[in-house]
C-alpha cells in the first residue's frame, strides 16, 4: 500500500527530450501480486448497421485503483467468462479508458461478449467484467417487389391496392414499410407500415391525393434497428386522369370569302391549368355544348394559346352550325367545351360597270376633282363601293372613300389631295359588311400639274466688252426627264430666287419639238450691244400645257469689260481645325467687295509668302454671292522650303484675276510628345481609396504647332486604349508631378495616365502605370496561446503562438505588444510567415495584463488584432498544471516546503516537447519496484547516454551503488544534487 504525503514537480532538458519528475513522499508497504481491482460497468453502442460487423465507442468505469494496473487486456468472449481472441489493449493512465471502434469491424464466430481484465507486469486478474454486445445490423433482404394500378380517373388522387411481393428471408424482418418517392430510389413521404405477419400484405389507396413530385410507390423492409435502403422495390405511380379544365376561349374567322366555304385559323385559349392536358379536340357540333359531330382536328397544347388552320374551300357544314372543343389528356377527353357558331363570310361577286375622273389640281403630286362610278349591273350582296389609289399591277394602295350602295356614287376628291407616288389607278371594289371583291373596274390616273423637271443648268459668257451692254449665246440645258416639260422660257431676273415674282423680262421660249433630237440644250441668242433692263440674273424654266413651272433655274448676269478687276475681299479668317502636326483642314471666309459689279468667281490659293509665291489652288471658282471655302482635313502643308505660310483671297472677272487678300497660315496641332516613368506609390490607408504623388519623365518639347503647355492626369480602365476616363486635373509644363489628394474614390478604373496638351487639344496617347490600392491589413492572427514558463511571481516568459490569416498578401509583419494598463509596450517584431514569439524569461509583469499581436504592413496598424489574458504562473502551480519546463545543464532538488518524511522518486517520464504533452516510452534500468510506466528503454530513441550515466553527476558520498536517485534527507534544508 502506498501513501501519498507531499508533492514537487521539476525537470531536466536534454537534446530533443524532457525529463518530468515527480516525487512523492511515500511509505511503502506490501508484496508484488497480479491487479485485485477490476474495471466497472462497460459499455458498447454498435453503430454499424452491417450484419457481422460492428462500429462505435467501447469504454469502461477505470478500477477504483489503478495503482497496481499496467494495462486493461480486451477480449472477445463466448460468454461473460469465456475469451475467444484478443480485441484491444488499453493503458491504465488514469484517464476514463475509450476505444473508438472502427467502422466495418468483424465480428467472431460465436462471439457475444466483450471482457475486460485488469493486467500488471506479474499477470492478468483472474476475473473480468463484461458485455453482452448487440450486433445491430438491417434486414438483409428487400421485398422482392410491389405493384399498383390506378382505378380513379381524377388528377392528384389515386385509387386502388398496393401489392408487396415478400422477401425470399424474413428471418431478420419485422415490418414493410411503404413511402412516396420522387424516383425508383428517392422517397418523399411516409404511407404505411405494414407488419411481416400481414396476410396478404397490401394497403388500399382510396382517393389519396398524390404528394407534390409524387411519382413512385417504394417498398422497404425493416427491423427494430431501421430501414433496408438498399434492397428497394419501386413501381411508378402512374395518376390516371382525365381533365377537368376547358379551354378559356375559342375563335375562328372565316377567310374564306366565298359564299358557302369555310377555311382560316382556330384559336384555342389555353386552360387555366394544363399540367395533364395534351391537346384539344375540335368538333363540328349541333349548338355550343355539344353534342360533337364531325371531327375537325387536333391542336397539340403548349402551354399558351394555340391555333389550328382549317382548310379553305371547306364546305360548311349544314347540319353543325357551331364548333366545339374539348381538353383531352393521355387518358381521355372531357364529356363538355365549350362552343362558338361558325359564320360563313363572304364578299359580292359583281363589280361595278364605269369609272371616270378628270384632274383639276394643277400642282404636281396633288389631286382634285370628280369620280363618278356606275354601279353593278346586279347588286345581290353589294351594300358598298370602295374607292382606292392602286399601283400598276391595279392592286390597293390606299382606301379614298366608302360609297353606299343605292346612294348618289360620285365622290368629288378635295383640292390639294396628296397622290400617293406608287398610285396609277383609281380602282371601285364592290364590297360588303364582309369585305371587298378582290377584282375591280380601274382607270389610269392622269395627274395634271404645271413641270416639276427644271432645266439641269444655265450658262450665259457676255461677248459684248462694252460696259452697260451685254451679247452672247443663253444656254440652257434639257431637264433629265422631260415627261412633263413641252417647251423652255428665259428671263431677266432681279434675283437667284427663280420665280413669277422675281421675272423682269421675257427672252425667249423654245419648245422641245424645235429641238434636234440629238440636242442637250436650248440656246437663246441675246444680240451684240443690247442693254439689258435693271436685272442681275438670267432665269430659265419649263413650261407644259398647263403653264410654267413654279420654279426654276438662275445664273448672275455679268456685263464683261475689258479691264482686270480692281477691288479686293477684306477680312479673310481661317481656323485650322486639324489636330496633326503640319497638316490643315476648315473653312476660309472673307467679306465681299462692296461692289461686285463684273466680277465672276473668287480663287483661294495656299502660297509660300503674301506674295503667292508657290501657289497652290485649294477652290478656284467659287461663286459670286458665296463667301467660304473649305479646305479638307489632312491638306499638307508641304515642307522645308517649300512650306505654305499664308491663304491668299482673289477676285476674278472674264478678263482674268484681281487684287488678293493674304493672310498668314496658322497650324494648330495637339502634341506627339508623350511622358515616360510614370510612378504612383498609394499613401491612402483606406480600401477603394487611393492618395498620393504622381511622377513622370518629361519628354522633349518641340518648338512649333505641336508644342504642349501641360500635363494632364487622368484616371483611366485600361493602361493601353482606355474607354473610360475621368481628369484628376493638370500640372503646367515644367513641373512633373501631380499630388492626388488622400481620399480618392478608385471605383472601377485601374490606371493613371499622363496626357501632354495644347491649345489645339491633348496627345492622341498618353503614359500609364498601374494603381495598386495600398491599405492597412484588415485581418488578425488566430488561436493566439501563451502559457508563462517562468515560475517566479511577478515575472513572465515563455512562447507566444499563433496561426496566421489564410490571406497574409496585405502583411508584411507582426507587432507583438504587452497591455499595461493604458500604456502599450513594444515587445519585439516579427516578419509574415512567422508564428510564434519568445517572451525571454524574467520579464517584469508589472501591471501588465494581456499579450497583443497586431499585424503591420508599411501603411500602419491593423484596426483589429488578437489579444490574450496574461496568468502569472508560480511553483505552486504544480503538479496540477504540467505545461511547466525547466532547462539547465545541472540541476538539484529543492523541496518548496519542509519535508516532513524521507522522499523518494516516485516516476520518471520523458517528453520530446517543452509542454510536457508528447510522452516517449521509457523505462531506467533496475528501476525500484517496477515503476508503473509503459515499456522501453531509457532514451531509447533518439540514442544518448543511459539514464544512469546522466545520474552520475554529484553522487552523494556513499551512494556508489545504483540508482543514486533514491535518497534524501528529512527538514527544511533538504537538498540532493544530480
């Protein structure tokens, strides 16, 4: 018998292991024998529902003690006394014995116990205790099938007896039970059970209703320890039905417009519920219930409304006047539909005799006057004529007016009625409440109307030099369709308008038919010397049977002299609107002479000097009365020395070219200089937001029309052809830098680009670098553990630990921190990737009382961190609290307190960690009594000197014989040193 007095705990490192000790004060009594003491109640719960095999947790009540138990031998057994073969061997350690059985565990023949027996190293207790184990386990067979019919013929019921065919064993069998299933495998919900002594083994369905996704009936056998869901017989659950829902609506017009003929579309409005519905049977039927006659047709349903074409030239049907349909499904059809009367329509078979009309609208395109019409010889089922515009196949164009059979049938058409173009015809359809005829009487539609094709040109040269005094050939040149012109006109005119108002003075008319068919043109000859009346153009029009055009066409009137002109242009202006580097494009302008008096045209050149010196001609006629000229985009400059520097304006007149008008050739050109290096660091702690410097390289910047003033900075998609950009504003030519303030939203863009600009606008492309959105981490450490190994109170050390975030891309290190109280003190730090810190031993705790670990990156401190609760350990934490190590490469044993007794070492374990929490299996040499520990040998592995050289060290003065660890003296002051 063994006495336990006091305790101490201390221990001894050694490369890769731990020493724990512990001494115990003890009076040793009695004789070494086999374990007396047997285990308690056991117990054992099969979760392996596998005949034969077993799965669970098997656990015991540990011996009330364990001092003289090495082990807990277990075994299969017979009976409660009879062992069959060892099963498991557990260690007596003090804590509650478990063994997790695995899963698919076999079972002995003839095994039904579980016993356990308590064992030492002298032998096994001649007794044990023990378990009779239950083998849980389902039936081994399903039922061999099951059947059912439906005999109902109502949608989401079912009628009838399910049939189960037995399993070929019933042995392990105590019930069939019977589900809805989704699938041959897949059940939904509970119907009945049924136990295996039922004769016969069916259940009656009487109106059940069929659950939602209810497609199967499954059968299972079962026992008290659950369901077979592996042997299932299955049968489809087949609901027969016929349907109970009608068509919502049904229609048909007639298209077949001749009398006692039906053809054209049936539509069915689809039912309100057609989950069952595979179509709709159509009938001829005798009223609009029913009963059917003749059957029409078959419209397939589709889940919306559907349409059926009946044939034309169908002969309607004497004896059924309406159409009936009904739903139909796999099953059947309904007894009922719905109906509708079938209405034969048809048009008048007789046109109308005559048609006249004669045009009295003279403008072209326009229509007025009276249509007269004559009606049909016979009028049986005529109540109206249609009037139409048709086109040239005499087919409807539009409707002009209805005329009432029996009434007046002339139609006056009003003044001013748009003809439509397509329209040649006037066509009378005789009609009904039905429709119209589809032939007709038609006559040709003569439109009337002054010419609307105006001569294509006019030219007139004065050959008279004498000023006041004109002479010369008028040409006009022939309209290109002349289908409504017969002769030409000339005039003087006051003005370029061509029309009756702005006619001074007849010259002339010629008629087409004078002319040679060859002829292009009609030429008025105005003689040498005539003075011509106050007038400054020449007009010309065409001219028909009903008069002259209402326009025409005009040219100014110049009297040639024989002089060069003599006035000038003023305020000529050009802008160059192209943004390319000596290239040009936009409109010259300028202000007339205030006399234009012989003048013909205007010329604008491009010259290299205000001289015209290199003259290049960009418009070399512009009319008189006209003030611009337009120079196309991407018109060369040239270049060297021969540049175009000034636009020069002249006037001209028949005897050659007048003063000019210069001015200097401005080029505006956006740059082509463009930025290198551009860098962005973000200072902006905050996420989505960016801050901060952006720099670049300037670039050359060239002396001419492409040189840039500033920098633009942009914020942009994409850093190669951005769509989407957005200006953070710019920084004028000399400064290479732009600060973007703290708290810019990033939004959706990626880079920043850089834009060289000028007055005529910004580089085509710019500079870009990428925007990395810098901000402080947003993440903690995990399991933050700290346990103090320094057992002198008011001092800590030991080893901080923890995990690290999954993502650790925005760490870059940890700052390790003690609480104390408001203050926080720096311990140390340490780089991402590391996760543990050493608290050196002997640190003051002063007032302090939590760890911290905050995670860092160059931007500052996480705003969230791990904190852990600092507990002061001491000596007197143990042996109760055993994450405790001590290291020294000598040590000696100190009571804490007096000893009262001699003591002695009551165990010696080793361990490969610092926390004492992975034991190595040990066992010194000629240890005393056999100490109760796991066998091995004493730093078996890794190899070391044996525990007795280690031991060696300051023996005690007579202690030559082994072990020299087994002694001590009595009082306050013992020591022993090792």
């Amino acid at each position: 018998m063994k006495k336990d007095l006091f305790p101490a705990i201390f221990h001894r490192s050694h490369p890769s292991l731990h020493v724990s000790w512990i001494i115990w004060s003890t009076l040793l009594l009695g004789a070494a024998q086999v374990p007396t003491e047997l285990p308690g109640l056991v117990s054992f719960y099969d979760t392996d529902l596998d005949l034969g095999e077993i799965e669970g947790v098997f656990q015991f009540v540990k011996a009330t003690s364990e001092a003289n138990i090495d082990n807990y031998n277990v075994y299969w057994g017979s009976s409660a006394t009879v062992k069959l073969l060892p099963f498991i061997q557990l260690t007596a350690n003090g804590l509650p014995p478990s063994y997790t059985v695995p899963a698919n565990t076999l079972v002995p023949s003839s095994a039904t116990h579980f016993l356990v027996y308590s064992s030492n190293s002298f032998g096994e207790a001649a007794t044990a205790s023990s378990l009779a184990f239950t083998d849980r386990h389902l039936p081994v067979e399903g039922p061999s099938a099951v059947a059912f019919t439906d005999t109902d013929e109502k949608h989401g019921e079912v009628t009838g007896t399910i049939t189960i065919t037995r399993a070929s064993s019933e042995s392990d069998i105590t019930d069939y039970v019977l589900y809805w299933g989704s699938s041959p495998t897949s059940f939904l919900s509970y119907i009945v059970a049924l136990p295996v002594a039922s004769s016969p083994l069916t259940y009656d369905f009487n109106g059940a209703l069929v659950p939602t996704g209810g497609t199967h009936i499954l059968a299972y056998s079962m026992n008290a320890h659950g369901l077979n869901e592996a042997s299932i017989a299955s049968v489809s659950a087949y609901d027969r039905a016929l349907p109970e829902e009608n068509a919502t609506s049904l229609s048909f017009t007639d298209l077949d417009l001749v009398k006692n003929e039906i053809g054209g579309f049936i539509t069915v409005g689809a039912a309100v519920d057609e989950s069952i519905i595979t179509g709709y049977a159509l009938y001829f039927a005798t009223s609009s219930d029913g009963p059917p006659g003749p059957f029409v047709g078959l419209a397939t349903a589709t889940g919306s409304d559907v349409a059926y074409f009946l044939p034309t030239d169908t002969a309607m049907p004497s004896s059924y006047p309406y159409l009936l349909v009904r739903s139909r499904s796999a099953d059947g059809e309904m007894d009922n539909g719905i109906g509708i009367p079938l209405v034969d329509r048809y048009v008048p078979q007789y046109q109308a005799q005559a048609i006249s009309f004669q045009d009295e609208d003279l403008l072209s395109g326009f229509i007025a006057g009276t249509v007269e019409v004559t009606a049909a010889a016979t009028e049986t089922d005529i109540t109206k004529y249609g009037l139409y515009f048709a086109d040239m196949f005499q087919q409807p164009v539009s409707l002009i007016v209805d005329l009432e059979q029996g009434s007046y049938l002339n139609y006056s058409i009003p003044a001013g009625t748009s003809k439509p173009s397509t329209a040649e015809y006037l066509l009378v359809l005789s009609g009904n409440h039905f429709g119209y005829m589809t032939t007709g009487v038609s006559m040709t539609l003569v439109d009337s109307a002054y010419p609307i094709n105006l001569p294509s040109q006019i030219q007139f040269d004065d050959l008279d030099m004498d000023a006041g005094e004109i002479g010369g050939s008028l040409t006009v040149m022939r309209a290109t369709d002349e289908s409504d012109v017969t002769s030409y006109t000339a005039y003087y005119g006051s003005s370029s308008t061509a029309d009756s108002s702005t006619q001074v003075q007849l010259i002339g008319e010629i008629s087409i038919a004078s002319l040679p068919g060859a002829s292009t043109s009609a030429v008025f000859t105005i003689s040498l010397n005539t003075i011509p009346p106050t007038a400054t153009h020449l007009l010309a029009f065409s001219k028909n049977a009903v008069g002259e055009s209402l326009s025409g066409i005009s040219t100014s009137l110049v009297d040639k002299t024989n002089f060069f002109p003599t006035v000038a242009v003023s305020s000529v202006a050009f802008a160059d609107a192209d943004s390319v580097v000596q290239q040009v494009g936009g409109s010259v302008t300028w202000l007339a002479p205030a006399n234009t008096a012989g003048l013909t045209h205007y010329s604008v050149v491009f010259a290299q000097d205000a001289s015209g010196t290199g003259r290049l001609t960009m418009c070399a006629s512009i009319a008189i009365g006209i003030q611009s000229c337009a120079i196309p985009l991407g018109t060369s400059l040239g270049s060297g020395l021969s540049t175009f520097t000034h636009i020069i304006v002249f006037t001209n007149n028949g005897f050659g070219e007048g003063p000019g008008q210069a001015i200097t050739l401005t080029d505006l050109a956006a740059p082509v200089a463009i930025v290198s290096s551009v860098t962005f660091v973000d200072t902006d702690p905050g996420t989505g937001q960016v801050g901060g410097t952006v720099a670049w390289a300037a670039p050359a910047n060239p002396a001419g029309a492409s040189q840039f003033t500033e920098y633009r900075v942009y914020l942009t998609d994409d850093g190669f052809m951005p769509t989407n950009l957005q200006l953070l504003g710019q920084s004028a030519y000399g400064i290479d830098t732009f600060l973007i303030a703290d708290g810019q939203v990033l939004g959706n863009f990626t880079h920043l680009g850089v834009f060289t600009k000028n007055a005529a606008g910004e580089a085509l492309t710019g500079s870009y670098v990428a925007v990395v959105d810098r901000f402080l981490p947003l993440l903690a450490v995990l399991n933050l553990f700290f346990v103090d190994s320094d057992l002198t109170v008011g001092e800590i050390g030991g080893g901080l630990i923890w995990d690290e975030p999954a993502d650790v891309s925005s760490i870059t290190h940890y700052s390790i921190r003690a609480e104390c109280g408001s203050q926080l003190v720096v311990l140390g730090q340490v780089s991402v990737g590391t996760t543990s810190f050493q608290v050196p031993s002997d640190t003051p705790l002063g007032n302090c009382s939590s760890l911290r670990v905050v995670a860092q990156n160059d931007l500052g401190d996480s705003q969230i961190f791990a904190e852990r609760s600092i507990e002061d350990k001491s000596i007197e934490s143990c042996p109760n609290v055993s994450e405790h190590s001590f290291s020294s490469s000598q040590w000696r044993l100190v009571p804490h307190k007096g000893a009262t007794s001699k003591w002695r070492l009551q165990g010696v374990r080793f361990y490969e960690d610092a926390l004492c929490t992975m034991q190595i299996a040990t066992v010194p040499d000629r240890w005393p009594r056999r100490a109760n520990v796991l066998p091995g040998a004493p730093f078996a592995v890794p190899g070391a000197p044996v525990l007795h050289e280690i031991f060696k060290l300051g023996v005690p003065a007579g202690g030559a014989e082994r072990p020299w660890w087994s002694s001590g003296t009595l009082g306050g002051a013992s020591s022993a040193r090792f």
